[in-house]
C-alpha cells in the first residue's frame, strides 16, 4: 500500500511539473538565475503558432502566486521562422517570501490562452 501511495505522489509531481494547457503561444521552458536579493533574470522558451504581425506571441509576463505581475518582456516582432525561441527579461524583482512564479505568454490577438508554467526561485 505504501508504495501505491508513493508512486502516486511521485506521479502527480511529475504532472505539476508539465505545462498546464496548449495555445497559441505555449511557455515551455525556462531558467531562472538570481542577480541578487531579490533580483532575478530569466530566459524563456516560448512555442507559438506565430503567422506575421496580426499573429504572433506578443509579450510574456512573470507572474507571483497571487497573479500580481512582476516582469513584462514586449516581444517586438513575430518569430514564424524561429520556432520555438527564447528570450531573457533581466532584473525582475521579486519580493520576499514569494518561492515560485508562473511564467505566461500572450498571443495577439487571442491573449492568454496557452500553457504555462511555474519555477522555483534559487534561493542563491
């Protein structure tokens, strides 16, 4: 019985460590380095079915548990041939007691409807 359980527990983490949907613009991966208390820079892995400049992944945002947004990365420009592409937005700050964040992306002109995905904070 207890092996049961801790496959089950085992099993559900790794489901929390995937994406949790798929969309237009899909976060699919990131790093997260910190800079110094509470300062941090992030590269971003985003997939997104980007067409030209009415459709592309616009911007993604880092999110505190709570959903405040604390970062924003304005991609300027759709990446059709770079799929998929990462990006850094440096210098996040992130205040303390928050250990984790979400990290989204936005597709123009659908917004928010693609996977996302949150990361631990390195504590050092």
């Amino acid at each position: 019985m207890a092996r049961g359980l801790t496959i089950a527990l085992v099993l559900a983490g790794a489901l929390h460590a995937l994406p949790s949907s798929a969309g237009e613009a899909d976060v699919i991966g990131a790093t997260v380095d910190r800079r110094s208390a509470g300062l941090y820079d992030f590269d971003v892995t985003i997939r997104s079915r980007d067409t030209g400049w009415d459709r592309y992944a616009d911007r993604f945002e880092v999110l505190a548990p709570d959903g405040r947004v604390l970062g924003v990365r304005v991609l300027d420009h759709p990446h059709e041939n770079e799929q998929p592409f990462t990006r850094e937005l440096s210098g996040v700050a992130i205040p303390r007691g928050i250990d984790r964040v979400t990290i989204r992306a936005r597709f123009k002109p659908v917004g928010y409807d693609g996977a996302t995905l949150t990361i631990a904070l390195p504590t050092r």
